[in-house]
C-alpha cells in the first residue's frame, strides 16, 4: 500500500504514520529481537519509513537493534533518535542533561549505534531545567552545520521553551504525548507549535495500549512491564479508565474497525501536521495501525469521541510523581 506522507516544520516529509521502537528492547515485557527486526522489515514494506528510537531505550540497545534493522535500506527510511534522559549501564537514571558537550557525544554516540552517517531528525528528550535551552540548541543546530543531524526536535517542552529554541534555530517538530485520554498538548502548546510551524509527533497515541481495549486489569501486563507502576494503570484510576475505553469500543464496532485503529484515526484527524508514532513489536499490531490510515470519521463521530474522551477525562497522571516533574519545562 501506499502510505500517504506528511510534512513536519515545512520542509521534513515523513510517512503519516510512525513506527515507534522503544518496546522493542525495554518497557514492554519480554524483547523478541527477531520479530522486532521483521516488524521494522515489515513496517518499510507497507510504506511507515518514519522511525523513532532514543538512546536511553535498552541503553542504547534500541538504537543498535534499528541500526541492524535497516543497514541495507538506509536510504528507505526517516530515522529520530533522542538524547537528554541519562542512564548508567545498568540501567538506573541518573537524570537530565542538555549541556553543550553532552549534546555532542550523544550524537557521536547515536550515529555509532545506529551506524549512520547522519541523523534526520535529532530530539532532546527532555528539557533539561539547569542548562538555559539556548546552550542546548545552539549545540544542536552545530551538529547540523556539521552535517551530523538534518533536523531538530524538542520533547515535552512548555510554549515558552518551544519560543526560545526556535528563535536559536527552526525547530521540525515537538514529540509529546497525545492521545484519546491525553489531550494536554490541546491549547497553547498546539497553537504554538503551529504558529511557528513546528509539526506534531504525538508519542503513546494508542495510550500505551490502553485504547486498544486488550488491557482489562493490571495481571493482563507482564512481571516486567512498567505500566504496572503507572498512576492510570492502578486501582480505581484502572476501573474508571475502563468507561473511557467502552466508549471507544462502542464506536469501534459501528465503525467497523478495532478501537486501536479508531483511536489512531482520531489523532490523524486533528491536522495534517500532526504524525503519531504508535509503538508495536510484532508485525500483527503494527498491520492493524497502519490500517487505521484507512479509517476516515465523520464530523459526527468525532464530535462522540469527543464527547466520549474530553481533555481531562482520564483518572490519574501520565506518569509517576518523579518523571512527572520533567515535562512542560
């Protein structure tokens, strides 16, 4: 098939829909390397060339796993990758860093795992609060002179850091959460980016494979899987969630299509400068999304799911208190 391409920050053309990578190597229960390689193989084949990694995920794992993936067909593919969110080896944070020469030996240190030459789209993951954004960026767009990286790209970052980064040099794209039941960036952070022209890469949009209405009760995820520990998997917040995700499954069934490829068309619908990246690693799941491409809703129906899925309407936070703290900076 052919995917249709959008466009982020007026010059970085991209297949419609993404491919996200992280669960690949981590997250996620358990890693199937294999599979996560033909998922990608796959993923080219029906036309999602836009792939997003960063070198916190596995520990840099990730990066070498897309790296192996598309060795013989670089030339096919958008890669973005991250850097800013700091681990050791073993796997613990040791927090956020945005410093000019950090800046730099991340790059170096991404373009040796993913053997590339150079990176299309380089995001900061997080908005590092101790290192003002103009220092982070202008670093940046060095290693854009320098032909290393082709575009920029901020994540989780507040409106006003959006202005300062962008005055320092244009900034492609913000990656942020954005789904049914995440609807935060609605407001100044959408108005914003548009203003400027900066595109929309809406990360989770499947709500971390909650709107896909497979996740009943907490059990129904792996041992190892961290969304045991997320406020919205939890408790009455699961219970109340719940609701939230009938609705979806109520539409879905009169649409004729799986709430997943309902809830990725709702989050295609909101702009043509908008292009979600849904993770997956298997090649059923990642067919299923890109069906959703398909799926075209009515004003009516938006206007339900609207109704069904207001800004706010989720019970609990995106994340835990700690990792909280490190967005909209």
């Amino acid at each position: 098939m052919t995917v249709k391409q959008r466009t982020l920050g007026g010059e970085l053309r991209v297949s419609g829909l993404g491919l996200g990578c992280m669960g690949m190597s981590e997250f996620y229960g358990q890693a199937d390397d294999a599979e996560a390689v033909a998922t990608i193989h796959r993923a080219i084949e029906l036309g999602v060339t836009f792939l997003d990694t960063a070198d916190m995920y596995g520990v840099g794992r990730n990066e070498e796993l897309v790296g192996r993936a598309i060795r013989d067909r670089r030339d096919k593919v958008v890669l973005a990758t991250k850097f800013g969110n700091v681990r050791d080896e073993d796997g613990s944070f040791r927090g956020v860093c945005g410093r000019p020469d950090y800046v730099r030996a991340a790059c170096e240190a991404s373009l040796r795992r993913l053997g590339i030459e150079v990176i299309d789209l380089f995001y900061q993951h997080r908005v590092d609060p101790d290192t003002p954004i103009e220092d982070t960026v202008g670093a940046m767009a060095d290693l854009v002179r320098e032909g290393k990286v082709r575009h920029l790209g901020l994540s989780e970052a507040a409106p006003a850091t959006i202005r300062r980064a962008h005055a320092v040099h244009p900034i492609a794209a913000l990656q942020t959460e954005y789904s049914l039941w995440s609807r935060d960036p609605e407001g100044e952070i959408l108005e914003t980016i548009r203003e400027l022209g900066i595109g929309f890469v809406p990360y989770s949009p499947l709500g971390r494979g909650f709107l896909t209405g497979a996740i009943r009760r907490v059990e129904d995820l792996a041992p190892d899987d961290y969304r045991r520990h997320s406020p919205r998997f939890q408790g009455d917040n699961l219970q109340r969630n719940l609701e939230l995700v009938a609705a979806v499954e109520a539409l879905a069934r009169e649409k004729g299509c799986t709430p997943s490829q309902l809830a990725l068309a709702w989050v295609l619908a909101q702009g043509e400068d908008i292009v979600p990246i849904p993770g997956t690693k298997r090649r059923r799941y990642l067919e299923e999304n890109v069906a959703a491409l398909d799926v075209m809703l009515s004003r009516e129906e938006l206007e339900r799911l609207d109704y069904a899925a207001p800004r706010g309407a989720a019970a609990g936070e995106r994340y835990a208190a700690p990792q909280m703290q490190a967005l909209n900076r």
